[in-house]
C-alpha cells in the first residue's frame, strides 16, 4: 500500500474505554497526553491489514489490536499522582506513573529529554519538557515515535508512517547515536525485522553491524529476552541468514552461524520449545555434547532451572534411538516422569513460557520431541524415512498413553502407607515402589493389589 492510499486523517481507532477516560481526564485538566509508541505502531498495522490492498506480511499477534497503551503526557509525575486515585511511582526518576483503572495498569509517562548514555543501558539523567516533539525524537526507530488522540489524530513528526507502509527500521535521526545510547536497540531491530516481516534501511543496519560489539555491556537476562521475541518472529530463519555476525556477539560467541541452516517454523507458542528447537539445530556439540552445550549457552543468558532441565531431556530423548516396542516406550515414559497431567490439550499445545508454568513429564518430553525432529526434517523430502518412524513412533507412544498401564508411582494401585503396614519403613518406600512400577511396565508383574503387596513383601527381604 502507498503512502497516498493511507489517510492518517481517517486514521481513527477505537481504543479502549480505560485508555479513552485516562487522556480526557489528563486533556480536561489541561495537559497534553497521547497513547504513544509500540501500541500506535500496532493500530496502523492492523488497519493496513485489514485493507484489501495492503500487502503487508507480519507476525499474527499484530494482525489484533494491543493488549498495552503507553501514555505520554505534558504533566508531571506529581500531577499524574493527584489527578487519579490509584498510582504506582513505578518509574520515578524517568518520569512514568503506573494508574490502576478498571483492575488494569497503565503506564503514564512525562514528555521527556534524555541525557547521556554513559553505561549504553540507560540515560543519566532525564529533563521534562511539555513539547510532545522532543519526547519522541529520543525514541528508537520511526516506527514507534508515533503518537495519537482522538482531539489530534495521528502525529508523525519523523515519517514513521512512511516507514511502516514501505516495512522498513529506520532509526530515529542518528542511527549510530540511538545504538550507541542502548545497545539492546541492536536486538530490538532484529526482534522487529523477524516479528514484523520488515527490512532495516541500509544506515541503520550500517549502523548496528558496527555497534554490535556493545552487546557485550547489555545484562544477559535483556538479551535472552529479545532473542527469545526474535526466535518467536515468522521471518526468524531470515533474519539468522543475515544477521548472524551480530547474533554471534550476542550469544556471546557461543554459536557460530556460518552455514547453518536454522528451521523454526511458525505460530509455535512454547517459548521453551522454540528455545530446544532451535539449540538442537545450532549446538554442534564439538568436545562437548550438543546437551551440555545447550546448556552452557541457557545457562549463559540466565534462564531458570526448570527451562535447561527441560531443554535438556528434549535433546537427550532425540539422542535415544527411535523403536516402535511398546514396553520399552512405557520404560521411557516412566524414567521421565510419567504422564501429562495437566490434560491432552495442554499438553499437545506446550507451555508459553518457562519457569514454574513449564511442564516435564515424560509424554510432555516424547511429544515434544517428536514435534522437534518433525519440524527439522518437514522440508526435506531426503528424509522421509525418518518421518515414517517418527509416525510409528507417536503412533505406539499414543496405545501406550491410552491404555491402563500405570506410568507413574501415583498411578499404582498401592501407596506408601500400604507398604508401611507390611512394616516396609524409610527409603525402602520410595525403592520397592519404583520397582514394581518398572515390573509392570515390562509386563513381569500384573498391575492387581494382591499382586503388587506380595511382591512388595518379597522385596522387604
């Protein structure tokens, strides 16, 4: 779509009653205020794509309107705090006020101008200013130094519409200044390129190919955060391919990416996932394991426990053989855990984020590493036999999940406390379980009560 075809005259979204009642009360009191950056971009995005002639190709969480409204404004945090009841001075020293209206929180922040970058983080010093103008000149890249209202419409002082029709990054004035001011910026035009499906303007990607090496002084928990968004984005491959110098550095040099094909197909919504999946096909092992390499790497960028054990077990179950014998499956299942507990459908969609959401179980790890070497082998008709075995694979796995046989201690038909009236006591508990469980599944003790307590009194010894 050309600029021509888009009116920012007709550019009238409807925003959300909250955010409507937060500008007026701030307009009717005398200040200037504007819904502003990422949520603006996200509007224009979705009326283009709405439009029959658009042309535009982007992530799916774009084609909805945002789910956050960051608010600009000419008054200050002071003010903000007396005109609305419920505040959090969440980010005092930069100007920004969180209000609580109708249970949600929105962020509100002071026009501001911004010192120097002396760390490469964040500014040293921040000045307030009631100029909507120079609040978004200090802004990233054109695309987000959008600002709106119902009272002004679209305001566009940088060309940021233009940008967003042609599907381009521009930086906002000195490309080098804004990389050198926040290195994350760097990731964070990579992380717009994959999700949005856009090129970065020749300057700018100049500018962050020779920035790069500032990388090195952003916190790892940031940057795992922006390569896990990029990871997620539809034009991810792509962006690898031509950018992986620059992701070299910010992995810390871990990986290399010369050469490497990387698969990650789209519309995957375990962040954990998309993070086995795409170390499975980067980690070379080397003298070290392609597990423990992973891990080294998880490790590096801060992830939590729960997520590099969970990484860990996918790429170790892809190292296991794949047979199709239904004990030796059930055997599988058990050492890692037993069945999903959480319901099929959980289960076969993933957990969205890491850490205490994050399951492992052993049909959790099964299906997904199934999922994973599907989706590395989908594009290669050489690998059609492995496909095959892959389908015979999930195929045995689902008999053994739908029949009765327990997979788990939990799912026997005796407990501890009827192991303790055998006068069975301690550490023994755990063990004579364990073994019947591993009994059953190899079909060498019947899954009955009766069963199960004589052999447990056999065990006792």
């Amino acid at each position: 779509m050309s600029e021509s075809h888009f009116n920012p005259k007709d550019f009238t979204p409807q925003l959300p009653e909250s955010v409507e009642f937060i500008l007026s009360q701030l307009q009717i009191s005398g200040y200037k205020a504007y819904i502003v950056g990422g949520c603006v971009r996200d509007m224009i995005l979705h009326t283009l794509e709405c439009s029959d002639n658009a042309g535009l190709k982007s992530d799916l969480a774009y084609q909805n309107l945002p789910s956050d409204y960051d608010i600009a404004t000419s008054a200050l945090p002071s003010e903000v705090i007396k005109l609305f009841p419920r505040t959090i001075p969440t980010g005092l020293k930069h100007g920004t006020i969180s209000v609580i209206y109708n249970s949600e929180v929105y962020e509100i922040s002071t026009f501001r101008i911004e010192g120097a970058y002396s760390n490469k983080r964040a500014p040293d010093s921040v000045r307030f200013t009631t100029e909507l103008e120079l609040d978004l000149q200090r802004r990233d890249f054109t695309m987000n130094a959008l600002a709106y209202s119902p009272q002004t419409g679209l305001i566009d002082k940088v060309n940021g519409l233009r940008d967003i029709i042609n599907r381009k990054i521009m930086c906002v004035g000195e490309a080098h200044l804004r990389f050198n001011e926040d290195a994350l910026r760097i990731l964070r035009a990579l992380r717009f390129a994959a999700t949005l499906d856009f090129e970065i303007e020749s300057h700018t990607d100049s500018a962050l190919r020779e920035c790069a090496k500032n990388l090195c002084s952003i916190s790892k928990e940031r940057i795992r955060d922006e390569l896990t968004k990029l990871l997620c984005g539809r034009a991810a491959e792509k962006i690898m391919r031509k950018y992986g110098d620059v992701l070299c550095v910010a992995f810390g040099g871990m990986i290399s990416f010369e050469g490497l094909e990387v698969r990650l197909p789209q519309n995957i919504e375990s962040k954990a996932f998309i993070w086995a999946l795409f170390l499975a096909q980067v980690c070379d092992g080397g003298k070290t394991s392609k597990r423990d390499k992973a891990d080294k790497i998880l490790e590096s960028l801060k992830f939590d426990n729960k997520t590099r054990r969970y990484v860990s077990e996918i790429l170790k179950a892809c190292e296991i053989p794949l047979g199709i014998d239904r004990q030796e499956i059930a055997e599988r299942i058990i050492a890692l855990g037993g069945r999903e507990t959480r319901g099929l459908e959980y289960c076969k969609q993933g957990c969205v984020n890491g850490g205490m959401g994050l399951s492992i179980s052993g049909e959790r790890i099964l299906r997904d590493m199934i999922r994973l070497k599907m989706a590395v082998v989908a594009q290669d008709s050489t690998q059609d036999s492995t496909q095959k075995r892959l389908k015979e694979f999930q195929k045995a796995m689902e008999q053994v999940l739908d029949s009765n046989l327990p997979l788990s201690l939990k799912e026997l038909c005796v407990k501890g406390d009827d192991l303790k009236a055998l006068g069975i006591v301690g550490k023994d508990i755990g063990r004579i379980l364990q073994i019947l469980l591993e009994e059953i599944a190899s079909e060498k003790l019947k899954h009955s009560r009766e069963a199960l307590l004589i052999r447990a009194g056999e065990l006792r010894g």
